[in-house]
C-alpha cells in the first residue's frame, strides 16, 4: 500500500484523490473482519463518487440498485480485480500531466454542471480522445460563428452548437449507423419535417445554413416541450422525445441525472448530456484543458447567387474564378455534378467577393448550355422473373453494358442479385420512335414518361417495361380495358431515394 502512494505522488489533484481511496479501499479490506463493518458505509460513499472514472458506467456493482451498500465480499473483489499496483503504476505515468479544474466553470448561456459524469468525459476527451477533440476543435472555428449567428437568429442559446460538435465533430458529410446524416446528424424523416429536401440530387441535411436553422427549430420544439429544461432537451435530442417522455412517466422525475440512473435510457442517451457538458467546457476554453496548440480552421465566408435553372457545378466554378472543388466544399448538400432539378431560385454559394463577377457572366450562357445529361448510377435488386435484357430495357440501356458494369456474362442468372445499373435523368429512345423522359419530384422520388404510340395496350407496354398491367393503370388513373390513345405520355416507372439511392418501385417479379 505504501509503494502505491509513493508512486501517485507527483499527480494532479483530482486524480490523486481518486487512487488514494482505491488505495484506501484495499487497504480497509485488508483489515480483521471485525474492524470492516463500521468503516462500510464511508467506504461507500467515498467509492461512490469516482465510479464513473473508472470506466464508461464505473462499475455499477459498487452500489445496489436500492442505493444500498453491496457487500462486503463483492466490493473486496472488484476493487482487487479491477485494479492492481501494475495498473496503477501505469496511470499514474500516463495521467501525470492531466488537469482537471475543481469547480469553476466558464460562462456559458446553457447551464453547465461538473459532476463525476461529466468529469469522466472532461478525462476521456483529454486523454484517449485527445486527437479527435483536436480535430473537432480545429473544425470548429470554420463553422461556429455562422451556427451561432443562425441559433441566435432562432431565439436559441448560441452554445447549442456543441451538439453538433458531438453529433458530428463539424463534419458535413457524417453519416452514422442509423443512416443520420450531416453536421446535426438528422434521419430523413426528421430532416423532412424541418422542411430539408433529401432527395436523389441533393440532401439538405449537409447543408451547415439549413440544416443548423433546422436543428435551431427541432431544439426549440424540444425545450418547449420539457418546459425549459435543456438537459431533457439534449436527450430528447438523441432519443427522441417520445422515449424521454416515457422515462418521465416510468420515474415519475423530470430530472435528468435521476432518469440516467434508471436500465430504460439507453447507455448513449444516458451519456449524451455529460458528453455535451463536458465538450462545452473545454471548447470554451480549451488552453486550460491542454488544446494551446489547435490549428484552427479559417471560419467559412462565401457569396450566394440564386440559380434559376440546373447549372453544372464545372461551368458555376469557372464563371466564379474557382475550382469545382471548392464549389463542392461550399455546397456540401449537392449529391451530383450540378444543381438540382425542379429547384429554381437554388442558391448556390461561391466564394466571397465574386458574386458581381459570377452574375455578369452566368447571363451571357444560353440556358441550353447551361446543363449537360450525364449518367447516374444506382443499385436494383432483380426479382425471380428478371434477366439482364428486360432489366436493361427497364433501365433504357443494353444487356451488354450491365453485364460489364456487373462483372457478368451475356447470359447469368441475375434473380436475387443486387446490380449496378445506370439512371440517366433523361432518356432518349427517339431511334425506336419513342421518347422516354424523366421527372423529377422533390422529396419522394422521379418517375419515367412514355409516349404512347398507335397499337400500344396495357399488356405490351407491362411487358415491353417489365411491369405489371395493375402498376400502370394505379400510376397513370387508367381503366385495364379502355384504349391507349396515341400522343398521351404515362408513366411507366417510378422510383424512390432509399438509404441514399434511387430504387425502383414495386418492381415486377
């Protein structure tokens, strides 16, 4: 026990602390059996506290779920096993240099807590993840001046945006397991109930302006909701606000750290609020913390200029004296080569001071030559009927080029297979006397035309496009037994933005 004192000497406070009573703790243990029972209710509490230092949760059989002492055997065992003089040794030569302050706390216009939650992340983002703060923090300063002014605007504390530091670390095209996307990590459906377009050509969720006034709205709604209570907010953040308030009801609290300590929330939602504390006080003042040395990131600047009719990026590069890169970093929400269709007024941001010269040269360009055709890709899964000739006619391109795209043969069996398969925006098929085009609907997905023909009935054109006879008349508001008449153009498919793809719909299998 004495080696193990001499040895954490040289720490900083909070943590010397922190090994003295482990120290303490075994030491206690090491006592006759008739001496532990009156030392046991102090040894709890001092165990108690440092818990969440010792791990994500610390470990939650030092203290019974009733807020009972554990016994004596159970307490002696983890103390033994989750830490010997060799671990101890070792942190004290790794956290040596690791500060962190008592109580006083930076200014900030959300409240801000230090409790052992919060204390563990202030460790963690110091220790193990040092290197991604620092990333977070350099990427910050291109992006906060600007949340902060939107959040403002919004009526919202301007320090909310280090939710999006730990949803994302700043990063625009971040993308989680649950396919939430962009700097404030929203799903689909929730990015659309803020009014975000996601569609095939564009995902406004990456977009910093939009998506941050989006997030400004979601958490406003939420601080109503939890009647102004912003730890509540943050993890109906996360959760979604229907599980917090079911916590609510189960608990019968409306305090937070008393919900975490409940099995309902789970384990990310419970950490998401001290995470939060923790990444605002050191992003506050982060030279107190051990980050003196951030290279930050200039903050980002641009012009808009409103885009009446699709303009490709190359061509919106070269008229703003840029690179297609940097027209693209501006524009983090442009999926594809240009900007997107059915969009006018699309305001797309260039490089600040050349918007004078950008629209003195976007009008001298022919609309006509403002937008070139080039082919999409995206994924289709073949039903147990399909072959790679009515899948190409279904895609208005040929056997020959799927089967290369797919690393095929002329003649595989692709039932079941998921390929590869072009989408072209428009499709021209005028060397048969046909013309297929393409339109798209923001939002929900773009659908092909065709132009019916003299001697076209529902049962040719099912066949011809591989789809069902039900499909086109549902689609196009048809009666299965009346004529087609010639010069009418119908649909005859349709798809849908799924994960991120185009996909079709209701495939003929």
């Amino acid at each position: 026990m004495i080696a193990s004192f001499i040895l954490l000497a040289p720490m900083k406070k909070l943590l010397f602390f922190k090994y003295v009573v482990i120290a303490l703790a075994s030491l206690l243990y090491a006592l006759p059996a008739a001496a532990s029972e009156p030392v046991q209710p102090l040894l709890a509490e001092l165990i108690q506290p440092t818990a969440p230092l010792l791990g994500a949760a610390g470990p939650p059989e030092l203290v019974a779920a009733d807020d009972q002492v554990a016994t004596e055997s159970d307490t002696a065992t983890h103390v033994a096993a989750l830490f010997s003089l060799e671990e101890l040794r070792d942190s004290a030569s790794d956290e040596e240099d690791l500060d962190l302050p008592d109580v006083d706390l930076p200014a900030s216009d959300i409240p801000l807590t230090l409790n052992s939650k919060v204390e563990y992340f202030l460790y963690q983002f110091q220790t193990g993840g040092k290197a991604s703060f620092s990333r977070w923090l350099s990427r910050s300063a291109r992006y906060i001046p600007m949340m902060k002014q939107i959040l403002k605007r919004e009526g919202m504390p301007e320090d909310l945006v280090y939710v999006a530091m730990i949803e994302s670390g700043f990063q625009m095209h971040a993308k989680s397991w649950a396919n939430a996307v962009g700097p404030w990590q929203f799903i689909s459906g929730t990015g659309r109930r803020y009014s975000l377009r996601i569609d095939q050509w564009i995902d406004e969720r990456k977009d910093p302006v939009k998506a941050t006034t989006a997030a400004a709205l979601y958490l406003k709604e939420l601080y109503g909701l939890f009647k102004g209570d912003w730890y509540l907010a943050a993890a109906g953040y996360n959760a979604g606000e229907n599980k917090i308030l079911r916590a609510i009801t189960m608990y019968n609290t409306s305090d937070f750290w008393e919900l975490s300590r409940g099995s309902y929330l789970k384990r990310e939602t419970k950490e998401y609020v001290p995470k939060l504390l923790a990444a605002a006080i050191i992003a506050k003042d982060p030279a107190r913390y051990g980050f003196a040395d951030i290279a930050y990131l200039i903050p980002i600047e641009y012009d808009t200029v409103e885009i009446p009719s699709r303009t490709n990026l190359d061509l919106a590069a070269k008229l703003a004296g840029t690179t297609y890169e940097s027209i693209k970093e501006l524009n983090p929400d442009l999926r594809h080569w240009c900007t997107p269709p059915n969009y006018p007024g699309y305001q797309l941001k260039i490089p600040k001071g050349s918007k004078a010269q950008f629209e003195a040269e976007y009008v001298k360009v022919p609309e006509d030559q403002r937008f070139t055709e080039r082919v999409l890709y995206s994924r289709y899964k073949a039903g147990k009927k399909d072959s790679l000739k009515s899948v190409a006619r279904r895609f208005g391109t040929s056997p020959a080029t799927l089967a290369e795209l797919n690393d095929l043969k002329a003649k595989s069996r692709i039932a079941g297979k998921t390929l590869l398969v072009p989408v072209k925006q428009t499709v021209d098929f005028s060397h048969e006397g046909q013309t297929t085009q393409t339109a798209a609907a923001p939002g929900k997905g773009y659908a092909k035309y065709y132009t019916v023909k003299r001697g076209d009935t529902l049962g040719s054109l099912s066949k011809r496009f591989n789809v069902s006879s039900s499909l086109l008349s549902a689609w196009n508001n048809l009666k299965t037994k009346v004529a087609l008449k010639p010069g009418r153009r119908i649909i005859i498919a349709k798809f849908t933005e799924k994960n991120g793809e185009m996909v079709p719909v209701e495939a003929k299998s």
